[in-house]
C-alpha cells in the first residue's frame, strides 16, 4: 500500500485501520528469529507455563510495529517526525491486533507545519494493548 500524499486529514479524523493477526506461535516465533528477541516468554510454552502464565503471548515490539504502520501507511516514513507507544496489556495466542488512529491537533513546531496522531492497539475483543501518540509533517 502507498502512502497518500494527497490533502492532509482534518481534525478529528480517523484514519484507516491496520489489522494483523491472529497471532500464532509460527508467527511469534519467525519474530523473534527476525527480531533476535528470544525471550521464552513469547516461544516456549513450558517456561510460560512454570512462570504461572497461561500460555506465551507476542513481543510487545511486534504490536508497536503493528501500530506505526497507521501513520506510515496514511503518511510515508518520510513525513513520521516522532512515534512512541505505552505498552497496557498483553498480546496472546490467538488474538488479532487491531489499529486504529485520529488526527488530534494540527500545530506548528520550529516553523513547520505538523499533524499529531492519537493511536491504540486492541484486541478483537476490544481489550486495549497498547496507545501511541505520532507527529507527522503536513503535508
């Protein structure tokens, strides 16, 4: 998908949804191969198990990846001027990550133009994983 370069969003606005998922142990463990993140917490079940988990559950920066891709697939990489998330629950076995994003505020900051974004990550089921705020150069 490319980016829409055309008029910026107005205030308020919502911006297309990323989903991804389900999350499944084949995709949680390609990321931490891709990663380099092994933690056993997200590939071995019976580490989860003995550390009184229910079951392994998905890197936090594989939902964070999830969730950047609202700005950058509506905006570019190149218009993205700063990204951060706060991580609120976890992602587990079998859950779809969904994302959604809003247009907060348009200001100005060092004589350029900029929009922030206001994101959350939810589960299929509305549980909330993550919420992320985004600025993006207008365009």
């Amino acid at each position: 998908m490319t980016p829409d370069q055309g008029i910026d969003p107005i205030v308020g606005e919502d911006l297309p949804e990323v989903r991804f998922g389900p999350i499944t142990r084949t995709v949680l463990a390609l990321y931490a191969g891709a990663s380099g993140d092994h933690n056993p917490a997200h590939i071995d079940l019976d580490f989860a198990k003995q550390a009184g988990l229910p079951d392994v559950f998905a890197h936090g920066m594989l939902s964070f990846g999830v969730l950047a891709q609202v700005a950058t697939r509506r905006f570019g990489i190149e218009r993205l001027r700063s990204f951060g998330a706060r991580f609120v629950s976890v992602t587990q076995v079998h859950d779809e990550i969904i994302c959604t994003g809003q247009v907060t505020e348009r200001f100005e900051r060092d004589g350029e133009a900029l929009l922030r974004l206001s994101l959350a990550a939810t589960t299929q089921d509305g549980r909330q994983t993550l919420t992320g705020e985004a600025v993006i150069a207008a365009a």
